[in-house]
C-alpha cells in the first residue's frame, strides 16, 4: 500500500542509510548505486555529502539528477524512493559534516569521526536534491 505524503516525507527524515542511484555514464556499466548518508526535513530539500571529485560526486554532477531509496524490515516492510533534480552543490562546511555525522553516530562518536573525515576524505561537497518524483510503500505485517 503506498504511504500518504506525510507518512512518506516523516518516512525519510528518519536517519535510515540510503542507497543513491545515478547514470554513471561509462559504457558498458550500470548506473552507480551505493550506501549514503542523507538528511531531509518534510517538504524540504534533501542533501547528501561527497567528494567533489569522488565517482558519486563526478556522476551526479554530470547527470543533474538522482534518487535515492531508503527501507526497513520491521515493523513492517517499507520504502520510499523519491529523485529529483540537483538544485545546488555548494563546498560542504565542517558544521555540516558534524550535522550529518550526529544524524547516524552516538554522541561520543561523532567528534573522532569528524575529525578523521574532514582530514582524510578530501574535499567534499554538499549536493540538494529537489524531491520531485516518489514511490513508496508499507507491507503491512507480512
């Protein structure tokens, strides 16, 4: 059964791991899809961080576009998967980083891994999604 709007938007501001798809343009290959962490508010833009020159980030910015699915088991089985256009790609800030980062590490954690992203993961960008395609859905107690 698809979910309601609310339920899909409250569904994906939760901090599940979503998998990010784009057309990775290479011949010969699939589009990329790999595990990320995002952050979204209801009825709001969506956005992810990664390396400027990352194969995620070199991809996305060529495609203009990309979506993302997010999922559980249990309770119930659910997903939704929404794409949209990039609105923006801006250099991402610590804060930010520290933002996302406490969205999906305990609290005595988040400030090692800061402190060890922001030194080894290279330059990073914050990329927005406008969210304008949705699929969605809630198995109920299968």
């Amino acid at each position: 059964m698809a979910l309601t709007r609310e339920e899909r938007e409250q569904f994906l501001a939760e901090p599940h791991v979503a998998t990010v798809a784009v057309n990775a343009t290479e011949e010969g290959r699939a589009p990329l899809a790999v595990p990320i962490w995002y952050a979204y508010e209801p009825g709001g833009d969506l956005w992810i961080m990664t390396g400027r020159d990352s194969r995620k980030g070199v991809a996305i910015a060529r495609a203009g576009r990309f979506s993302i699915v997010v999922d559980r088991v249990s309770p119930t089985v659910r997903y939704v998967s929404v794409e949209g256009p990039v609105v923006a790609t801006v250099p991402a800030t610590r804060e930010q980083l520290v933002e996302m980062s406490s969205r999906y590490l305990p609290a005595e954690k988040v400030d090692a891994y800061v402190d060890f992203a922001w030194r080894e993961h290279g330059e990073q960008v914050v990329v927005r999604m406008r969210p304008q395609h949705w699929l969605s859905s809630d198995l109920g107690q299968v």
